[in-house]
C-alpha cells in the first residue's frame, strides 16, 4: 500500500509526485489508424490514494525539438534568465519552455504584444489586420491552427525579449486521464488507457504534448513522471448488489475496466453490462481479451459491441443502445446504475438523445416527462457520466 512519511507534504497538483512509468505497451493492433496504449504508473511509496472513477493528472514537458525551434526563431540560446508570472524565482528560458508554458495555442495577446514592441511597416499592417475587430473569426480560426513559433514565423519583422514573450504564453497544463485499474487490485499502480494523438494542420505535423510525452519521451523505470490523484464524482454505488450499465467506447472504456476489476474483487452480486465501441473489431477492441475472459466466467452479465467501419453502414454504441432498449429499460427499472465516458460533442450526446427516447417508447413518457425522469436519474446519481 502507498505509503508516505509525516514529515512531507502530500503529492497533489501543487506538488506531483514523481513517479515511475513501468509498462508502455500497444492496445491497437497493427493495422489500426490508432494509437491507442496501455501505461501503468508506479505510485508505491507516495500516499497517493485514488478511488474508482478518479483520474490521474500528468504534467508533460514539450518536446526538445520544439523547445528549440521556438528558441531559434526568438533568436534566444535558452540560458536567459526569465521570471514566471506569480513566481519570486528565476528559471532558464529553456526550463521554462521545457515544464513551464504551452507551445500551443497563442491568443490575440500575443498579436498585440508584438505590435506594440515596435515592427516594421508592413509587418504592422498584418498585425493590425490580424487584431480588427471585423477580422475576429479569421484570426481565431488562424490562431487555433498555429503555434507561438508559427507566429515569429508569420511575423518575421517583430521581436520581443524572452522575458516580454513568455508573459504572452499560457502554463502547461497537466493532462487528466481516466483510470484504467482497480485501487482494491492495484493499489501501488494506476493504469491508463490514451490514444496517442498526432495530426498534421497548417502544413505542419503537431502532437498531443502529454499523450506523445507518455508514449514517446517519458522513460521507462524513472521517478521522472509528475503526477497527482484528481478526485471525481463519478464513481460506483456503495450497493454492490446494484447493477450496472456502462457505455464507454474508445478510450472510454478506461473507467469501466476499473469498475469490473474492483466489483470482482469485491465479490460484487449486481449485474455489468457493457456497451463498448470502436472502428474494426480485428484491430481496435481494448482489452477484448480480458472482457471476453469476464464474460465467459460470468462476472459480466452483458456486452454489446459497435465496429463503425466494419461493415458498409455505421454502428455506434448508442445504436446498440436502442437496438436493446426494452432490456435497458427494465435494468433502469429494476435500479440500474448507468454509466456513461467518452467523447461528450458527439457520442454522449447521442447516447443522452437516445436515453430519452427510450424513456418515452419503452415508459410511454411525454417529451416533458422524459426529461424530468432523466434529470430524477442524475439527481439520484444513478446517472452519472464522465465526458472531455
């Protein structure tokens, strides 16, 4: 069990803890369009404590190569001496542009920061063209593509010191990750499960900073990983004699595997049923092997599975949702906690329209009805979702 002497403060996210990455492995097979991991983290010895239904936030640090080019283009060598905001200690621009600020997502501040340090001619016009208010949806749309290096680029007559620059960046943010493994089963580890993003936008490849900081740069075996415990309120029922429906395709499933592992392990009596989903069943079903193993041996009741590319029309779990939606019903009826993590733009608000479908057909409810009834549900916290 973790453990932490009295004398230290405890690890949270003013102070991660630093800890050891100890598995790093492929949870696509080859052929995916995805990269989708498996990452367990070490956490013996540092007092962290986590519950079912909590995440794991991880600082990540930016990539040495794009550390540089945005030193090579503030014609900077990244020993200067800088001075975060809020902060009474000075820190090498490199350190800062390594573990302390966002490479990404420039905002107008920084267009107006670089007017206003002095530029020639035409690169003031570009400027103020960028910063009308008639230009508005232009500019955030330009600047959503871009990256602070990408601006010194654009706009090669304008300069600012380290100093003034970095006082136009956001901090790196720490990432927060659903996790993927039991307290009761794991509780020196926590387990994660992360698509890997990498994308190409404005002529340029880019990357998810933590995701690919876990997959690509953070070493294995080292207490190099700073990470904390960020409490939830999703999380399962105190009655174990409670069932479950859960919908969590992709890395959604993450939770889930944490629910069954912890619901076993306890000797758990409600019924599991699973809705999971992803794009080829050869290539993208996350630890198939292990809810294939559950459900023979009878620890889970129910699994509906959704390929959207596996056949000429697309399947996804809210379809597999409706298509069982008399049984879903009766679950709920019968006390059924439902349990919802993923994508929220797209999938869980499919799946929230086809709840109060099922809610009017199988209940005879009026529209009206419906939503009382599913608002009842989030009161009673028998409908609960954790959504990014």
């Amino acid at each position: 069990m973790s453990t932490i002497s009295e004398d230290k403060p405890p690890h949270d996210k003013n102070n991660p803890f630093p800890a050891r990455l100890t598995e790093n492995w492929l949870l696509s097979k080859e052929g995916s369009i995805k990269d989708t991991r498996h990452f367990v983290v070490d956490i013996k010895d540092s007092g962290l404590v986590y519950t079912c239904g909590d995440s794991l936030g991880v600082y990540p640090a930016n990539k040495s190569e794009n550390v540089q080019e945005l030193l090579d283009v503030l014609s900077a060598s990244g020993e200067d001496m800088v001075r975060l905001p809020k902060s009474e200690e000075d820190i090498s621009l490199r350190e800062a542009l390594t573990h302390k600020l966002s490479l990404a997502q420039p905002t107008k501040k920084v267009l107006k920061a670089l007017l206003e340090g002095g530029v020639e001619e035409e690169t003031k016009n570009l400027l103020e063209e960028k910063l009308a208010p008639e230009n508005n949806e232009q500019t955030k749309e330009y600047l959503e593509n871009r990256e602070f290096a990408d601006l010194l680029l654009d706009f090669p007559g304008a300069q600012l010191s380290p100093q003034d620059f970095i006082l136009n960046m956001r901090k790196l943010m720490p990432r927060l990750y659903s996790i993927a493994s039991s307290p009761t089963v794991y509780p020196d580890e926590i387990h994660l499960t992360i698509a890997v993003v990498r994308y190409h936008t404005n002529g340029r490849d880019r990357v998810g900073v933590c995701s690919t900081y876990l997959a690509d740069r953070a070493p294995l075996e080292e207490s190099c990983v700073p990470v904390f415990v960020a409490k939830s309120h999703f999380g399962l029922p105190a009655d174990d004699s409670a069932d479950l429906i859960m919908v969590g395709p992709g890395t959604g499933i993450a939770p889930f595997r944490a629910f069954l592992q912890e619901r076993i392990a306890r000797g758990a009596t409600g019924r599991s049923w699973i809705f999971f989903g992803d794009q080829h069943l050869e290539t993208d079903y996350l630890y198939g092997d292990e809810f294939e193993k559950y459900l023979a041996e009878g620890h889970l009741d129910r699994l509906d599975l959704a390929w959207s590319r596996d056949q000429d029309y697309k399947i996804y779990v809210q379809d597999k949702v409706l298509e069982n939606a008399a049984e879903f019903w009766q679950w709920l009826q019968d006390g059924a906690y439902f349990y919802v993590c993923g994508d929220a733009k797209r999938m869980a608000k499919d799946v929230n329209a086809a709840l109060h479908q099922i809610a009017r057909e199988q209940g005879g409810m009026s529209e009206e009805e419906a939503i009382a009834w599913v608002k009842n549900l989030k009161k009673e916290k028998r409908y609960q979702r954790d959504v990014y």
